[in-house]
C-alpha cells in the first residue's frame, strides 16, 4: 500500500487550518492509516467536497485530488483557499461530465445533504462507472447515535429523528444549527448495495485520550460511521 502520508493527526492540525477542533476531528482522525491501508494508488475523486476542507485533508496526505461539488458558490470559496487542488462544479446526470476514472472516491457528509433515497443511489450507481477496477469509495456518515445524543461540539435539536427527514444540530464551535436529512446505517447500507457496491469494512471512530479533548461519551459511542466500499 502506500508508505509515504501523514500518519500522525497533529501534521494534519497544522496542514490545515480548518481541520475540525472538536467531535468532528473523529470524522477524519483515522483517515489516513484507514486509506493507507485500503487504497492504491493516488488518484482522487472528492465528491461533494464543499469549500474544499475534505479536498485539501486528502490532498496533505499526499493523494492527487479532484474536488466536485454542484454548489457553485462552494466550489469559488474553495478555489480561494488553494491553488493546489482542481475544483470542478458538477451537475446531474455526472456522466456527462466525469469522464476521468479513479482510485479513490471520497464522499464526506454528502448523503445527509441529499433528500431522495433514488437520487442517492442513482448518485452512487454514476460513481461506481468512475471507479477504477481496484479502487475503493471512502463514505463517512453519521452513525444511528448521532442525533440521540450531545457532544463536545454537537447538540441535537431536533426530537423525533426519522429516516429521510430533516433534522437540525448545533455546532458549538459555530454557534449555528444547521439540518441535516437523516439516513440511518440501514439505510446507507441499502443504498451502497442497491448501487452495486460491496462493503469491505465499517469503522466507528471513538475519542481516544491522545486526542487530547474533554470528550463527552466520544469515547464510548462513536457519532460518525466510516464506510470502506468496492
């Protein structure tokens, strides 16, 4: 696999400057040994990557990255912050306009963004054709604990969660809620094999005291699932 990325999660705080402080850093902690021992090659897709945080993670890691995203507006705001990286806007069908195959397809709280369980497969099913024979698809989610409980720097406001509705959050370190739609691990699941893909692995990242925070349950209940894909 490869040898040469970052392993230690302090290089990536001072690589990145919006690198999550709080419950979020769990979301991306492990990343790298989780790539590095699932992926070869470096050759990267970040699909709906946002203003490029998720882009410019992999791209310290040493992975060659092609940030898409449908929101305009996001992909200008990720331009601003690195020349380094290509960012693309994309739009549905995404056939007609990645042409490119892959060896990573990276998707970071993209299916909690999207409202339809079809597009969310039709979505995948258009990835999957990217996907070099070997390559591997990297999704992190929220685990079905996510919206039951509060973190060090979530809290749920929303009271009763269902699947496919909406759901708002608080982000402490923002003093913002923003909503989320709600897809469960079943869910997920369905809509991966749905897509034709096969679940390699599944991780629950907990706090660990080399973290260095004042976790809430961080250590015992995992809030995000990492989900390895062929």
């Amino acid at each position: 696999m490869n040898s040469h990325f970052l392993y230690d999660p302090s290089e990536l705080l001072k690589a990145i400057k919006d690198f999550p402080k709080g419950t979020g850093i769990l979301a991306f902690r492990d990343i790298p040994n989780i790539l590095n021992q699932h992926v070869v090659g470096k050759k990267t897709l970040d699909f709906g990557c946002g203003a490029g945080r998720s882009s410019r993670i992999l791209n310290a890691l040493g992975y060659d990255v092609c940030g898409v995203d449908i929101a305009s507006t996001m992909i200008n705001s990720a331009r601003l912050l690195t020349s380094e990286i290509q960012f693309k806007v994309v739009d549905r069908p995404l056939n007609r306009l990645l042409t490119e195959t892959y060896d990573l397809i990276f998707l970071s709280f993209v299916l909690m963004e999207m409202t339809k369980a079809a597009d969310i497969v039709v979505t995948l099913q258009q990835l999957k054709k990217q996907l070099n024979p070997n390559g591997r698809v990297v999704v992190i989610t929220a685990s079905n604990e996510m919206y039951l409980h509060e973190w060090l720097s979530m809290k749920p406001m929303t009271k009763n969660i269902n699947s496919g509705l909406p759901a708002e959050i608080l982000l402490k370190d923002y003093n913002t809620t923003v909503t989320d739609i709600v897809w469960s691990e079943s869910d997920c699941f369905e809509f991966f094999a749905g897509s034709g893909f096969s679940l390699i692995e599944k991780y629950y990242p907990l706090g660990q005291d080399r973290d260095d925070r004042p976790w809430l349950i961080e250590t015992e209940i995992a809030p995000f699932v990492i989900w390895v894909l062929a």
